[in-house]
C-alpha cells in the first residue's frame, strides 16, 4: 500500500478505536483466517467475581475462605482479588500465610495455623500428591456454567472448592458473530480448565478450544496453528499473552490490559470491544483494494 493509503487507514482505524502500529499490521489483517483468543479479560472483562464456597466433609464454609483469602491475600493474580473480597464481603476475617508461594498456570501454596494450604487447579494439586475426587462432581456443576472452580487443600486433604465468575463482555458476542461472517475460525486458548472452557465457547459460538495451557506453551499454540499453515491474530490482555501476541502474524491487545500485551502486539483495541477486530479486518481489505 502507498503511504498515504496506510496513513488514511491508521487515521480511521484510531477514530474506531483500533490503533494500528505499523503499515504491516494493516497489510496483513486482511489474510487472516484465525483468531486465536484468550479468554480472561479478552473474551470476558477480567474481572472475577466470588461465586460459590464449597466445604468437604469436615470443614466449613467460613473456614475455608479464611484460608483461601489468606493464602491470595499475597498473590497478584486477578483470581486471588475476587476470592479477598469475595471473603470480606462476607465479613470472614482471613488468616495469616506464611512461607507463601505463587505457582505459575497452578496456584498459591502456603503455611496457615502450622497447616500446609494449596489452593488452584488439578496439576497443584497433583504437585502435592493430594487427590481431590471427593469434590468431582461438584467442581463439574461449577465448570459447567463456565465458571473457574479451584481446590482448596488443608494438610493433604481435598477440603473444599471456591468458584469464581467472571462475566462475558457486552461486545463479545455480536464481535464472535461478525467474524464468523468474514469467514474466521475462532480458537479459544486458556490456563482455565477444559470444562469451563468449553461452556464458554459454547455460549459464544466459539469453533475450537485449547485449555489448561500453561502460560509459556501459549506461544506455541500459535506456532502449531501457523505451521498447518493458517495466518493467524491472537488476541490477549495478559503478561502472559505477550509471546503469543509477538508470535502470530497480527498481535492484537486490549487497551484495557497490560503494557506489556500492548507492546508486544501490532495493534491495540482501545476499550477492549473484540468488534475493533472486524472493523480492522475491513479496513486492511478496503486499503488494500485502492492500491491494486
Ligand atoms: P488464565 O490467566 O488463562 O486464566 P493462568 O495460567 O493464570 O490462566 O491460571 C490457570 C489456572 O491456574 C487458573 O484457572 C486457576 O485454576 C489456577 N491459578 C492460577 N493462579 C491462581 C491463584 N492465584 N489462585 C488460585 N488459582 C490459581
Ligand atoms: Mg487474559
């Protein structure tokens, strides 16, 4: 395209709120035929929402949140917010942790009242030999109405769940529709579980899913799907998106998210509407047809 084509584009991409980095990201937007999204804070507004407090035989509610709560009390991760004020909302003071550690794609682990306490996902725990079949079948319900349910684990024992709920942006769904109609497969990539996973993209229509990935290997999801020969858009909110964005053909960040997505990506959605999407697709087409 000429210069002033791309500049035209970049003009009216910014008055749409798609900020386009460069001339390539414009050039090649139009090729695209996959978009690969993460689902926290990409598909939903990354803001979880404590839902539901599940006590295995012989523990409590309360108790249980005071434990979690303490233990998150020391993470950074957006799951760890929602279950700290999901427990002072409920007016349940929280322990004290000790020797707290942060396990990446996992969970939290730490030490409570002499008690060694986990809190995150299946592999944690396996980590920890603790097996928590006693809670299957409620963590299914949860994960099923697409909500992220975690273990909590007091000595080596399965001790109850929390499950947090974190809703699916306004925009989303109408963007999901719009980008079926450009002819764009639509692949979900998430740390979340498989089944929540799927409840989700079910709920938007959503072609693929690939769950329970841990954040290093997002970057080679991508790789895989290009070297079926797809191009391929990710888009992502996250620390842990930024590889993933810097590897696909187009890297697409939400304004709402990290610097560090926003930096490794080509081009930046504003408010974070995935519809910015369709619209940068339809420009990349309409500027690459002027200089043919
Ligand atoms: P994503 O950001 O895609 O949801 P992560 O890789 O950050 O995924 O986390 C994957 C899973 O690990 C979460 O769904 C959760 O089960 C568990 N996990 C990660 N961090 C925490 C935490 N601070 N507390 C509890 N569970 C966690
Ligand atoms: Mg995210």
């Amino acid at each position: 395209a000429t210069p002033m084509s791309i500049m035209v584009a970049t003009g009216k991409g910014a008055m749409l709120g798609v900020l386009f980095k460069n001339a390539e990201a414009i050039e090649t937007m139009r090729m695209v035929d996959t978009l690969v999204v993460d689902k926290t804070g990409t598909l939903t507004e990354g803001k979880p929402k404590l839902t539901n407090v599940i006590a295995a035989d012989g523990w409590n509610e309360k108790d249980l949140l005071a434990y979690a709560g303490g233990l998150e009390r020391s993470s950074e991760h957006p799951l760890a917010a929602a279950i700290v004020s999901g427990a002072e909302e409920r007016g349940v003071d929280l322990k004290k942790a000790e020797d707290f550690a942060s396990h990446t794609g996992k969970g939290v682990s730490g030490m409570i009242d002499a008690k060694k306490v986990l809190l995150g996902n299946r592999r944690l725990l396996e980590e920890f030999e603790v097996v928590p079949d006693n809670l299957d079948d409620e963590v299914r319900k949860l994960r099923d109405e697409g909500k992220t349910a975690m273990f909590v684990a007091i000595d080596g024992e399965a001790a109850g769940i929390v499950s947090v709920s974190d809703p699916i942006k306004e925009t989303t769904s109408e963007a999901m529709e719009k980008l079926h109609e450009e002819g764009i497969r639509i692949v979900m990539l998430t740390g979340d579980s498989e089944v929540t996973a799927a409840a989700v993209a079910k709920k938007l229509g959503i072609d693929d899913v690939v769950a329970e990935v841990m954040p290093e290997d997002k970057a080679n999801a991508v790789k895989r799907l290009q070297d079926q020969g797809n191009i391929v858009a990710m888009a992502g909110d996250g620390i842990n998106d930024a590889p993933a964005l810097a590897q696909a053909q187009v890297g697409i960040a939400m304004g709402t998210g990290t610097d560090v997505a926003m930096e490794s990506a080509s081009v930046t959605l504003v408010k974070g509407d995935l519809r910015g999407i369709v619209r940068a697709i339809k420009l990349s087409k309409a500027t690459m047809r002027n200089i043919k």
